[in-house]
C-alpha cells in the first residue's frame, strides 16, 4: 500500500500509477479530526480554496490535483462545506 508524503494525509494513486498526496497530516488541536465537513472552518477552507481553482486553472480541470482530491475530502460545493 502507498504510504503519503511527510506531512500529508492522505495518498491516491491515478489509473496511471502516479502517487499523488494531499491533506494535512495530524489531529486538530482538540485531539479530535482535522476535517470536519459542514463546520465554519469547512466553510472557510472550502470558500479560501475556490480561490485557488480560479487561480490555477490546470489544477482546478485535473480531478487527481491534491487541490481537488482535498476539496472532495471536505465535502465543498462552491463555497460552502456540506454535512452530508
């Protein structure tokens, strides 16, 4: 099994065999998980990345990007992180 980056998550491999690594590493501070979908701070992570798929438009069109893989991980649509 593929083990991530330092640092990271989580690891995907592509049909293509390529490793890609994403998501921060560790628990929050409360000991608890670090991605919590339908929070505040999911929101805010979910409106702060939006930015980033206009900004890199390769990443944001390529469904392996670490950008993409970790805005699935927090459940976002547009803007906003779901619950469910």
């Amino acid at each position: 099994m593929a083990t991530p980056s330092k640092g990271k998550a989580r690891v995907k491999v592509t049909a293509s065999g390529k490793r890609v690594s994403y998501g921060q590493a560790g628990k929050a501070k409360g000991g608890g998980a670090r991605v919590r979908p339908g929070t505040s701070k999911g929101d805010a992570y979910c409106a702060r990345s939006a930015g980033q798929m206009q900004k890199h438009p390769k990443a944001a069109k390529n469904p392996n990007s670490p950008l993409r893989l970790s805005r699935k991980r927090w459940k976002c649509a547009g803007t906003k992180s779901t619950r469910a």
